[in-house]
C-alpha cells in the first residue's frame, strides 16, 4: 500500500517538476518590454547629445519615465534618471 502511494506522489512530482520546466523555458524566451525598454532607454539618454541648461535631456528622461510607468516602473522621476545615467548621485 504504501509504496502505491510513493509511487503516486513521485509522478505527480515528475509531472509537476516538468511543468515548472517548461514555464522556465517560456519565461526565458519572452522578452520583458520593461527591461527592454530600459535598456533603449539607457543607451538612448548615454548617448543624446544636451544643451547647456540640460532640457533635452530632462524631456527625453521625463518622457522614457512616462512610458516606464505604464510598462510597470514604480519609482519616481528622480530614480528614473539615476537609473538612465547609472551615476551615484553626490
């Protein structure tokens, strides 16, 4: 009886270990649109030419932070543009 029941409870872990397998492999070929953007971001902001007062950097920060909220971002403007310039603030 007992090893019935052992026999049971390793295939439904079997089962259970293959679907967390294959969630993991979906996961990995999906890409997240909030790091994706970050990364565009990022690389966009690093490499955007400014004016002396800093406005078109500002607006593009403003404008990448705006889309980053709507794709899950939850920190406010000030930890967007540390993010973008990947610099400690001092």
């Amino acid at each position: 009886m007992q090893s019935r029941t052992l026999q049971r409870a390793l295939e439904n872990l079997g089962a259970a270990i293959r679907e967390v397998e294959g969630v993991l492999q979906e996961m990995r070929t999906e890409q997240d649109p909030l790091a994706v953007h970050i990364f565009v971001s990022r690389r966009h902001y690093r490499s955007m030419p400014d004016t002396k007062s800093g406005k078109r950097r500002d607006t593009a920060a403003r404008l990448s932070w705006q889309t980053a909220c709507d794709l899950g971002f939850r920190g406010n403007l000030g930890e967007w543009e540390r993010l973008m310039d990947a610099t400690p603030k001092r």
